[in-house]
C-alpha cells in the first residue's frame, strides 16, 4: 500500500512523528507527504531525508494560502524548489479553493498563482498534484489551456462524478481517500473510474473522523474502493501501488 497524498508536516504530528512514520513503514510500501506552505518547506525536505526510500515529497502552495504570502515571499520559494528539484516527486498541491476564498480579486489571484506552478512542473519536468474545491470548472479549463492534456495531473480527494469522464479522457489521475466511508458521490467515482486511473490517500492527518488521521487509513479507502468496484483488496491494492509509482517514478 502507498499513501499517495498526505501532510506529515503538519503539527498534529510534532510529538510523535517518527513513531507514526515507523509504524506505517511496518505495514506500507511508501508515503508521499505534501509541502502546501512556504513555512512547512524545510521540515519537508528534512522528513524526506530522514526516510529516504520510504517519505517522498512533494512541493507545492495551497491556493487556501493567497492572501498570506507576498511576491518576494513566494519568489523565494519558487527558488527553493528548483533548487531542490531532484529532491522531491512532484509540485503540489497547488490548485483553486473558493470555499475557503470568495472574494472575486483573491480567485483572481489564485489562477494566477495556479498558473505559476503548472508552469514551473512543466519547466522541472514534473508531475503536479492539483487542489480544487468549489472551483472544478476553472480548474479542468485553466489545466486544459495549459496543455496539461496527456500529463502527469492528479486531482486530489476527488469526488464530483459530474467531472468524471472529462478527467479520464484527459489521461488524468484521481486519487481517493478516506471520505469513501461517508461520501456516496465518492463511492460512485470509485465505481465509475477505471482502475489505472485510481490511486489511494488520506490527506492526514485530517479525515481521522473524530481522532489524528494517519496514512495508515489507506488502508480504509482501498476497502471501499475494491467494495465499490466489486473488485478484491488485493487487485486495488496491486494497480493503485503501480498507478503512484509510475506517476511520481518513486523507487
């Protein structure tokens, strides 16, 4: 089993992290932890270090995150990442949220900022992993005139089945976490997408449903993908773990 997307560096883990990281290395194959924060860029980088082989990671700013960081700011962290390129797997998550931002002019802004970061993956040559809530529509459009067609793009914790089969012709990836167990629109995705389309996450630690999540609860989500498939754990398990390692070419 390989956690595809979650946030090691995330306080909820400072008083135990490497106890949780050494008890998913007794049961997983790997982890990828995701950077959405300039702030959070060089404890990922240390985490990655620290479990080479086993954490990967990848580099990104959440659009959650548009009005707390200037020009300079995020100049500096662009910087930061070419330099570290052959550190990490992928740029992500990066992406739209207007949940969290509604105002029009920060919407702006995050297009602008998005657009960025999917032209700087293209310029390393790497795969993105995309953020998008109540904002799918601009989303799909702004990969689609970036050309982002035929390449590495994951939408993570996807859920909105309506956007299913534009994905899919796109040649994108969707990846599927824990809110499986409550979510029917998310058991339909899982149902609808072909398998080498489908990787599994947990986006902890949040998604613990009432406690700390951990990767481990991938484990939940490929349950209810192989129930939502009519497929067996183990044949999700086989071609989701092949599907991440290929898209983020972890060895």
């Amino acid at each position: 089993m390989i956690d595809c997307h979650c946030h090691l560096e995330q306080k909820d883990y400072d008083k135990d992290r490497d106890k949780v990281i050494g008890e998913c290395r007794k049961k997983l194959k790997a982890v990828i932890t995701s950077c959405a924060s300039y702030n959070d860029l060089d404890l990922t980088l240390e985490i990655a270090k620290k479990h080479k082989g086993f954490v990967f990671c990848s580099l990104g700013l959440h659009p959650e995150y548009i009005k707390d960081i200037d020009e300079d700011k995020k100049k500096e962290y662009i910087k930061q990442i070419i330099k570290n390129r052959d550190k990490i797997s992928a740029i992500g998550e990066i992406g739209l949220d207007y949940f969290w931002i509604k105002e029009s002019e920060w919407q702006e802004k995050q297009k602008e900022m998005f657009i960025e970061f999917i032209k700087l993956a293209i310029k390393l040559n790497l795969p993105i992993i995309v953020h998008s809530r109540d904002a799918m529509s601009d989303t799909i459009e702004i990969l689609e005139k970036e050309n982002m067609k035929g390449k590495k793009v994951l939408m993570h914790l996807f859920g909105e089945k309506e956007f299913l089969s534009r994905i899919i012709e796109n040649g994108w990836m969707v990846s599927i976490g824990p809110g499986i167990l409550k979510s029917k629109g998310i058991r339909k995705v899982a149902r609808d997408a072909p398998l080498k389309n489908l990787m599994l996450e947990t986006d902890s630690p949040w998604f613990g449903f009432g406690e700390r999540g951990t990767p481990l609860n991938v484990f939940k989500a490929a349950e209810k993908v192989a129930e939502s498939k009519k497929l067996s754990f183990e044949e999700v398990e086989k071609q989701t773990d092949l599907n991440t390692i290929n898209f983020f070419n972890i060895k």
